[in-house]
C-alpha cells in the first residue's frame, strides 16, 4: 500500500489537508486491513497536519524568505523526480491502452 498526503492551500493561512491510501486494484478487502493502514499513518498525517495548519506563522516571521525545499532535504525533489519519470508515465500508458 501507499499512504498519500496532500496538503492545498487555500490562503496563507488556511491548507485543506487529506490523507488517503492506494492499494492494488485487484486487492480483496482480506489482502489488507484498514484499522492496520491507519495505524502510523493517522499519528503522523495528524503531526504534518498540525504543522501545516500553523505554517502561518513561520510565513509570517521576518525572517521568512522564499524557496522550494531546504539544501539539506534532498528527499522531496528526488521523491518528485521518480514520481514524474517512473509512476506518472505508466499511469498514462495505462490509461491510454499501452
């Protein structure tokens, strides 16, 4: 399974925040359990929630400046890059029939 969270801003200080689970299609509700799916998932999805929902303030801050990810956290953009060259390109073979 995969856990997803997507967090959408909607203003500087307002994030809808969602998470939700991708199992394979042809799974049997027997192949897997959604009390055990939610398990870590649900405690960390509540932690980033608390974090986003208050992101404001760091915005906000004077010491604030604009950028994408920090130097030090190289796993977003390599997360971003696989995802755009290995998933978003089967999806699209599969949905157009290849």
């Amino acid at each position: 399974h995969i856990a997803a969270v997507r967090f959408t801003p909607r203003s500087v200080k307002m994030t809808d925040a969602e998470i939700f689970w991708l199992v394979r299609a042809d799974a049997k509700p027997k192949d897997y359990s959604v009390e055990k799916l939610k398990g870590l998932w649900e405690v960390t999805y509540l932690e980033d929630r608390w974090i986003t929902e208050n992101n404001h303030q760091g915005i906000e801050s004077a010491s604030y400046s604009l950028g994408r990810y920090a130097a030090v956290e190289t796993g977003p953009t390599r997360f971003v890059k696989w995802y755009m060259t290995e998933v978003v390109p089967a999806a699209t073979r599969q949905t157009n029939g290849g």
